[in-house]
C-alpha cells in the first residue's frame, strides 16, 4: 500500500510539473503558440498512464470513449472563456467557464453517446466555437517578457494539476470507466491558466488564447479517438503512443499551416507583410 500511495505521488508530482512548464511557456510564447501548448494531452496523458497500470485495455477503451464524448464541453468552456475574458472579471469568467463545462458534461453523461454520436457531437462544437471565437482569434498580440509572478501562483498551479490527477485516478475503480474518462480531461490546464493570466495579460489576450486553443483541440480529440480504437487492439501501452503520435501530428499540421500562411501573406502584401512573422496570433 505504501509503494502504491508513493508511486501516485510521484506520478502526481511529475503531471504537475509538466502541466507548470507548458503553462509558463505558453504564456511567454503568445496567442498562437500557448493555444497549441495547454492543447497538448499534458494532463490527460499522464493521467492515463497511471491508469493504465492499474486497470485492462478494455477499462482503458471504455474511458477513452467517456473522454471523447466529454472533449466535446471543453470547446464549450473555451468558447465562454473567449467571449466573456474581454468583457468581465476574472471570477465571472472563470466561474461562467466551468459552470458551462459541468452542464454540458452532465448533459453528455445523460445521453449516454455512442462513438459515432460522440464524434458527430465533436464536430458540431468545433464548427460552433471556431465560428464564435474566430473574432477573439485576432486580439492583438501581447508582449513577451513582460510576466512578473507572484511566489505562490506555480505551487498553487502544480496542486491543483496533481489534486486532479490523483483523485481521478485513486477514485477510477468507484467511478467506473465512463465517469473516469470524463473527469480525466477536466479542463484545469485551461481554467489554472486563465485564473492566473487574466489579471496580468488582459482579457483580450486571454481569449485570444482559448480561440487558438479552440483551433489546436481537434488535435486532442483526435488523440482520445485514437486511444479508445487501438486500447483493446494493441494493448493499452501501444495505444498510448498512438494518443500521443495523433496529437503530435496534429500540431505539426498546424504549425505547417501556419507557415504557409504567413508565406501567403507575405507572397501577396510584399515587404510589408514581415511584422506577420512577428505576430503570435497570426494564423491562429
């Protein structure tokens, strides 16, 4: 029992710490660049690995399955983040955000989605946030640098990552596989940085975050979609990596992109077009 309670720490401990570095990078990095950063599996992945020591393949499949269908209330949350960061404080922005992800969770866990409605599901919410945030999406850029932190924001940014790794995880064989595949793609990478930078960077920054965030999701989705098909096919290890790989891969897509718009811009708009290559925000 000790060596199970010391390997949760660690476990918890590491999570935390990868969720820190990404949330300060992305923070330093801009619009574009910290929306694809807090996109990337830095909670759920770990989180699935200790899951994955301590249930079967089929347990896996099946909360990779809650996961996906739930994916579908984080685009909900970042959308609501996006449209109320310019306008409100940080309490009512965040408070609005989470309450809009546990009615839509609670909503999904009500209907009970198969893979093909919880895909369908996906995609509608991806067509609805890209529409509704595509104005937040091109918030001027903030300064680089230019963050002064407090001594107790990434302690308290770590404790609140690992507190969800370590509950959802000693919790997972009370809840089940579906209510565990919910509750490990909690948004606390999303609202721990929002909380934090809202104040320092300014709402419209904020938003145009959650709006690059809401361009680099499908990526995640995508990786859950993949851990739930190859889990019970290849075993929950190799389907891991294939989460890992799809979410990857989705990122270099859009950094691909990326560039080749801002070599469009500056094809079609000449010399002036080289402060585009300066702009965090630009192609997100």
């Amino acid at each position: 029992m000790m060596a199970f309670w010391t390997a949760l720490l660690v476990k918890a401990v590491a999570t935390a710490l990868i969720v820190v570095i990404a949330s300060v990078a992305a923070e330093a990095a801009g619009p574009f660049w910290g929306g694809l950063i807090i996109s990337l599996p830095i909670a759920a992945g770990p989180a699935y690995v200790m899951l994955s020591l301590q249930h079967d393949a089929a347990f896996i499949a099946a909360s990779a399955l809650g996961s996906f269908a739930a994916n579908a209330a984080t685009f909900v949350l970042l959308t609501v983040i996006a449209l109320l960061a310019p306008r409100y404080p940080r309490y009512v922005v965040i408070g609005g955000g989470l309450s809009a992800w546990l009615l839509s969770v609670l909503a999904i866990r009500a209907m009970d989605f198969s893979l093909g409605g919880a895909a369908l599901l996906n995609l509608v919410m991806i067509v609805l946030a890209l529409g509704l945030t595509r104005r937040a999406a091109r918030a001027p850029a903030f300064a680089r640098g230019a963050l002064r932190r407090r001594w107790f924001e990434l302690p308290l940014r770590a404790a609140l990552v690992g507190l969800v790794v370590a509950s959802v995880v000693t919790a997972s064989h009370a809840l089940g596989p579906d209510v565990t595949g919910m509750a490990s793609v909690f948004p606390v990478a999303f609202t721990s940085f929002a909380f934090l930078v809202l104040p320092r960077l300014g709402g419209a920054a904020a938003a145009a975050v959650m709006a690059g965030a809401v361009r680099a999701m499908p990526g995640f989705a995508l990786s859950l979609l993949a851990l739930h098909l190859a889990a019970e096919l290849l075993g929950a290890w190799w389907a891991l990596l294939a989460m890992l790989a799809t979410s990857l891969l989705w990122s270099a897509g859009m950094l691909a992109w990326r560039k080749a718009r801002v070599h469009a811009a500056a094809a079609v708009s000449g010399p002036g077009a080289s402060n585009c290559r300066n702009s965090p925000i630009q192609g997100s």
